[in-house]
C-alpha cells in the first residue's frame, strides 16, 4: 500500500483518499514518503478543531482561518509551494455543495503542480460529483515485521524474558488484525494482568480481536466447545472438512497448495448443516466470524449498507485466517435478482459486492454458508469457482440416526445401555437430527413433571406426537433432493446417500 501511496503522489493524482483509523501512523508513512521525493515535500495536516498545521509543528502553529472546510481548501489552493495536505474526518462535510465545489475546483488548478490533497478517514464517503477524480486506497493494517517491533519494544521496555521463535511467531499471528496501538495495549494488558508476556498469553491477544468483531456490531464471534465428533453421520463431509484442517498453515502453502476459499452446504433443515459450520472452527483452530445479514441492510442512509458489506468483511480479512459463517444464505441474498422496486437495489448492490469479494480475495477468510431452499439461491453463487465444495445434507439414514441418539443421550445420562437405539431409529424414520433431540427433550420433560425418570416409552411417544419437517414439507424436500442429485456432493457416505435420493 505504502509503495501505491508513494506512486500515485509522485504522479501528481490531485486527489486520493485514505481509508485508515491508525491516523499517526499513516501520517508517518506519508512524511516518509514526502522526505524521500526531489524536492522534498512540506506535508500539512488539517482538523476541524485546529485547521492547517504543518506536519511535526506544535498545534498552536496554525494557519488562521482554515477551520473550516472551504477555508481550509482555499488556503491550500493559494499555495505555490509542492506540498501534500492531509484533511482528516472530512467525511461529514464532503457532501455539502460547498465542499464538493472547493475540492473539483483544487483539483482543477493542481494540474501541473506537485500538489496532492489526501482525505484521511475511518470510513469512506465518496460524493458522486467526485468519483471521477478521487483515488481510494486501504491503509493496510501492521505486517508481521511491523507488528513484531511492537513486540520487541515491549519486551525492552518491560525487561521481560527472551522469546523462542516460535513463541514469539504465535504472539504475533495472534495479534494480526490489530491497529499498532491495539497490538501495544493488549501486550500491555498481558504484561499487567499475567506479569509476563510469553505463548501462554496467546489467549490474552485473542481477546482483543473479540472485543474488534464486537466493536464491529455487523460480525458475531462465535465460539463452540463441541467436536466435530457432536455431529452424528456426514462422513464425506467431515473427512473433506479433517483433510483441511492444516490447509491455512506455511507447510500447506510451501506444499503448493492453494488457500480453500469456502463451500456451501445444502440441505433439509435440521439436520446439522450449522453445527458443522460452528464445529469446522474448532477442527481447524481458527474463530468463526458469523456475518449477520441483517444487520448489513439499513435504510438511514444511500451507500450506508454497501460500506456496512465492506467494513464487515475488512474485518474478518484483518484477522484472518479466519472462518466467515453465513447462515442461510437463501434468505439472506433471496431478494437480490429483482429488487430495484423494493429497495432502491440495495440488495443487488449488495450481493455483487459479496460475489466481487468472494472471486477477488487474497486473504485466507474461509466461507461456510448454508442454505435450505436452492431454488431461492441466485445461479452466480452456485458457479464452479465461487465455492471449493457445495455438500447435500439429506435426512439421516437409521444407522446415522443411531448415532445421533447415541450422542444427545450421552450428553444428558451417563449410562444409556437402557435404550434401544436401533428401536428408536426405525420409529424416527423421515426425522432430522434437530426433531430427534426435540422428541429426546420432550420425552425428558414429561418424565420430570411426574418426577421419575425418562424412558425408551416416553421417547416412542415423543416422535409419536411429532410430524417432521420431512412430511410437511414433502415436495420441498424431493426438489432438493432432485437437484441435489446431479449438482452436489453427498455430506454422508456416497453409496447410502444416494441410495436415499433415489426414494
């Protein structure tokens, strides 16, 4: 970024827009970069409380009358001098005619001048009027080198012990996707709270990035104490999901390997397609970033929902590897193929950013997504590229089903050699794997209000009182089963599954 940066001032673009929090360090950068060119560039920086100051000066050392924004820009237009000026948080005043004016008419005399005016800004806001002449860059957040003076500063000032290499390589993997001053406090937090900064404060690191995905508001860290062993039957799925469990390591990549970019599961509900999601991270080791939708979308504002899909996923690639859950992805982008009359085309706007994302990222973000209704998924998402796998997750076959009582029994009682699991898998017959705990919860609360022990008769009652999904949705559940057959790969064991299918 800081080479593109570097590029785009020599060229003389008159206007470029920084997309950064770390404000201090991106002003470094750029005073870096003013020293290294011929001639050397004076770099100033404008605030809404303090107007221009030139870089480096105290902040009682300002031009007078530049505290607001066309001041401020009529000031630098004046000047005759090459220069790079630096408008921080003018994001909230760049709509406003008077500001979009003065910066086209900036740009206008630039032409010819070794002169740049660089926005600088926690978000993006780009007027219309505008969109030809501004370019937009991402102040990348710290490397491992940079993030590792960081850590090496700490350990000086702090007299702490002499780090391993690969103790020292865990921190620092620990602690990407945090700003320079994150990664400073939270080994100051470790220091403080421990006394200490070594490997076994990996945890203490992690928690800042909880606390980032929180700040966030638009991403959910998902953490899950269940194997992947919790999930009964899907053997296909699970063998492809353990043969990448190391996928995002350097061995992987010096193997030549490429980066998994992410899969789809497919199936009827109920039957474990977002415990397996939740599982995978826990298999792989790395967090699970949920993306919830919904709150993607707001209407307050034009562009609001767009910038809210960007900082959403900016955020899972800052901390990446990661593992990016997208539950039912059907409901989610259903409405994007037509929504220009309901929604102004938020929705499509929406989803061809995603796809964009998804076809052009670099970073590790590993996507699981699930759905339930295909028929509802737009026919970009299911093109081969976009996804390594799409997996079906049809309805349990009876040895499956046993296992699935096997494992919620076991969860509740000790000892289960009084149930008949064989039994009960053939009285469940069409039951997902979420109706056969329910009939399992069921059967335990009826057992309570009489104060005795649930048994193999309260269960046989419980799925006697059911009618699963698999009933009541009956045609649903055959029209997936019917594109599932020549599209997907079975989640269970090949044979068995489409031995189902074909019912």
């Amino acid at each position: 970024m800081k080479e593109e940066l570097n590029i785009l001032i020599q060229a003389q673009y008159p206007l470029i827009y920084l997309v950064t929090s770390e404000e201090e360090r991106a002003e470094q950068s750029i005073s870096t970069i003013a020293q290294t060119l011929k001639p050397t560039r004076r770099v100033y920086v404008w605030t809404v409380t303090h107007g221009i100051v030139e870089y480096g000066q105290p902040r009682n050392v300002t031009q007078h009358n530049t505290v607001s924004p066309e001041a401020a820009i009529e000031w630098i237009i004046r000047q005759r001098e090459p220069g790079i000026f630096i408008l921080k948080d003018l994001h909230p005043f760049i709509d406003a005619p008077a500001t979009t004016r003065s910066l086209r008419d900036a740009i206008a005399q630039f032409k010819g001048m070794q002169k740049n005016i660089i926005l600088m800004s926690p978000m993006q806001n780009v007027p219309i009027e505008l969109e030809k002449e501004v370019v937009v860059i991402d102040f990348q957040l710290p490397d491992m080198a940079e993030l590792n003076k960081v850590l090496t500063h700490h350990i000086d000032q702090n007299r702490g012990r002499r780090l391993s290499t690969e103790a020292r390589e865990k921190l620092l993997r620990a602690a990407l996707g945090l700003t320079k001053d994150e990664a400073e406090k939270v080994y100051r937090k470790a220091q403080v709270t421990i006394g200490r900064l070594t490997e076994d404060e990996v945890d203490i690191v992690l928690s800042e990035k909880k606390q980032l995905i929180r700040r966030n508001g638009i991403l959910e860290y998902i953490e899950e104490d269940a194997t992947i062993d919790a999930v009964g039957g899907l053997e296909e799925l699970k063998k492809w999901l353990k043969q990448r469990s190391n996928a995002f390591t350097e061995r992987a990549r010096e193997y030549g390997l490429p980066q998994p970019k992410g899969m789809l599961i497919l199936g009827v509900p109920g039957c474990g397609k977002s415990l397996i999601a939740k599982t995978t991270s826990r298999l792989w080791g790395l967090p699970l970033l949920r993306l919830d939708m919904g709150r993607v979308y707001d209407g307050s504002m034009v562009g609001r929902s767009e910038a809210n899909l960007r900082n959403a996923l900016k955020t899972a690639e800052s901390i990446s590897p990661a593992i990016l859950f997208i539950d039912e992805l059907d409901k989610s982008f259903a409405g994007s193929g037509g929504s220009g009359d309901s929604d102004g085309g938020t929705s499509s706007r929406i989803f061809g950013s995603f796809l964009t994302w998804m076809q052009e990222k670099k970073s590790p973000v590993f996507v699981m997504a699930t759905a339930n209704r295909v028929e509802r998924l737009p026919g970009e998402f299911l093109r081969k590229g976009r996804f390594d796998e799409i997996f079906f997750v049809d309805l349990p076959t009876p040895e499956e089903r046993q296992d699935i009582y096997k494992i919620h029994l076991t969860k509740r009682r000790e000892d289960i050699t009084r149930f008949d699991l064989e039994q009960l898998a053939k009285m469940s017959d069409g039951f997902s794997g979420a109706e056969i705990e329910q009939a399992i919860v069921a059967a335990m609360y009826e057992a309570f209000a009489q104060e005795r022990e649930f048994t193999q008769l309260d269960i046989i009652a419980a799925l006697k009182a059911t009618l699963p999904l698999s009933r009541t949705m009956q045609e649903q559940v055959t029209a997936l089963r019917d594109w599932a057959r020549q599209r997907a790969r079975p989640a269970a064991s090949s044979v068995a599954e489409y031995q189902r299918m074909e019912f």
